[in-house]
C-alpha cells in the first residue's frame, strides 16, 4: 500500500470568536486560527496535516 492510499479526507466547519488572533492564515510570529486548528490536528491525529 502506498502513501496516497493511506490519505483521508476531513471536512471542518467551524465558527469562532477572532478577537485573539491576528487573522485566520497562518503566519509565522502571530496566533492565528488556521495556526491553531493545525496544532490541534497534531494532537488529535499524531501527525501534522496537508492543509488546502
């Protein structure tokens, strides 16, 4: 089994408050929301995510 057999795929839908963010991209020195849905990925699946 290769690689591409192995993807799944995800759909979120989410609502959010951005008072606490600098934005929804993710940006390198800011707190974003795409930045945090990311890390919370890692946790919850082990591994980081293709994000389109």
């Amino acid at each position: 089994m290769n690689r591409k057999d192995k993807r799944r795929h995800y759909r979120l839908t989410l609502e959010y408050d951005g008072t606490n963010f600098s934005g929804w991209q993710k940006q390198v020195d800011a707190r974003t929301v795409q930045g945090d849905v990311l890390k919370g990925a890692v946790r919850v699946f082990g591994e980081s995510l293709l994000w389109q």
